[in-house]
C-alpha cells in the first residue's frame, strides 16, 4: 500500500515537472536562431507570393492585361502637364544660329520631358561650326534652355573652296561671301594654313609695325609662309622659326628703308643668307646704268 502511494506521488511530481522535452527544447532553439527567423518572416511570404504570382501570370490573357495596363500608367504618368516641355529657349547665339539649332534640334512641341536626351541634344548642337560649347537643360515653366557660346571669327582663310572664318584654334566658323564683309580680320591663304593658325596669329603680331602695307600670309608647299605686302612685295619665311626672320627684316627696313626700295621679294629661307630680289623695272634700269657708266 505504500509503495502504491509512492508510485502515485512520483508519477504527480513528474507531470508536474514544467521543463519541456528534449524534441520541444531543440525545437524553440531552433526557431530562435536568427536566419530561420528571417526566413519565416520574409522567405515565405515571398515564396507565396511568388508563387501566387506565378499561377496568375500563366495565362497569356492576364499577361497581356498587365502589360497594357503598365503602359498606360506610364504614358498617363509621362504626358501630364508638369513634365511636358512646350518651347524651346535659346540664348548666347545669333539669329541665323538659333535657327539652325532648332533645325538641327528638330523637335515638335509639346514633348515629354522623358522622351528628351538633352546630351543627345547638345552633342548634336555643338556639331554647328559656329558653336564653340552648348548646355542644355529644361527648367520650370516647361522650358528646354539652350544656352551657346559662339566661336568668335579670328581671321580670314582663303582656299580653293572660297572664303572663310576661323577662330584662334583654326576651326571653322562659317563661309564668308566677300572680303568686305570683314576686312578687319587679318587674312591667310593656301593648303594647310588652316592648320598653322597660331603660327600665323604670331606672325601678324610680329608684323605690326608694318601696317596698312601687310596684305596677309600665303602658306607656300604646306611647310613655311610668305608675308605679302602692297605693291607686289613678299617676305619669304623660313620653315623653321619664322618669327624671328620676320623680326630681323623688320629691324633692318627700319634703318635702312629696306621695304621702301624698287624690290619684289626678301628671302629669308637660308637664314645666314638673305636675298634681296629687285622688281623688273628695278632691273632694267640697273642695266641701264652700268651699261651707261661702262661705256662713259
């Protein structure tokens, strides 16, 4: 009968024993553990999801719906009013060259400002001869700004094609009609003189004291200049440093009257032999004389 009562007793104090299982305890640790977490609370919703979305996009139909109904959230969201641009503005170029921007723009407003590429835009403006640099950017009001810096024409390029401007790093600014339309600007000539820009800029800073006689530079063979003064005359350059050639003749028309005398051409191609060469009549009449002083 004890024993009995003991049985009972043990078998109580062991039901009520609150320490979970071994499978349970192993269970709760398992499910504490931060990545099984993360995977409850994230990884199977997105499988669901997933798979929800899966079994509804299976049908062409429904894909189709979706795809229609996406393209028109996107068009509506693109075509209202804050994102349309209706002009185009256009400041820092002349007239002829805003209108050979907006040619070359060729846009048709109204436009969204998401079917714009305004580096497309401005890489296709600075293209313009003209153009030196461009920005362009749409600000508020529904407004594409251009804003230009023209190339200022720094000579006159005389070739077999005509003539022409070009600024201080040799390119090309536009056609030129006729002389008069700028004869203010110092004027080259021939092939390759287009590429020798800065050159030629030195030398017309050289050639100042010159004057109004200075007519312009002609590049001879694409390898040196000749200086063309009123009345025929010509200095003839050297390929290698020809600043200092022009300097030196300069120099020596300054004390000797040298540019003021009957002569055609200084030739300075050899530098440790310069070369006077007399007009024809010059010629002649030297001819002349000696033949007078050796028959007297």
């Amino acid at each position: 009968m004890r024993s009995l009562i003991f049985w009972r007793r043990k078998t109580a104090e062991i039901k009520q024993d609150p320490a979970p299982s071994k499978l349970k305890y192993r269970m709760q640790r398992w499910m504490l553990t931060p990545g099984i977490r993360l995977g409850l609370r994230i990884g199977v919703p997105f499988c669901l999801v997933a798979v929800l979305g899966s079994a509804y996009m299976a049908n062409e139909v429904r894909r189709d719906a979706l795809r229609s109904f996406v393209a028109e959230m996107r068009q509506t969201i693109r075509n209202r009013p804050e994102f349309m641009v209706n002009m185009i503005a256009i400041d820092g170029a002349g007239g002829d060259l805003a209108d050979d921007i907006r040619e070359v723009a060729s846009l048709r407003f109204p436009v969204s400002s998401f079917d714009l590429d305004v580096d497309l835009i401005r890489d296709v403006i600075v293209t313009l001869d003209p153009v030196k640099s461009a920005t362009v950017r749409i600000r508020s009001g529904g407004v594409l700004q251009v804003d230009v810096i023209e190339r200022e024409p720094a000579l006159v390029w005389r070739s077999h094609q005509g003539l022409a401007l070009l600024d201080e790093t040799g390119a090309h600014v536009a056609e030129l009609g006729h002389r008069s339309l700028h004869s203010d600007l110092p004027l080259i000539a021939g092939n390759g003189a287009d590429a020798q820009v800065e050159e030629a800029m030195q030398l017309y800073s050289v050639a100042r004291p010159l004057g109004q006689r200075l007519r312009g530079l002609v590049r001879v063979g694409e390898r040196r200049w000749d200086v063309v003064l009123d009345r025929g005359q010509r200095i003839m350059l050297p390929a290698k440093n020809p600043a200092s050639a022009l300097e030196r003749v300069i120099a020596v028309s300054e004390v000797r009257d040298l540019l003021e005398r009957d002569i055609a051409a200084v030739d300075m191609r050899l530098a440790a032999r310069a070369t006077v060469r007399m007009n024809e009549t010059a010629v002649q009449e030297w001819w002349r004389i000696r033949q007078m002083n050796e028959g007297g």
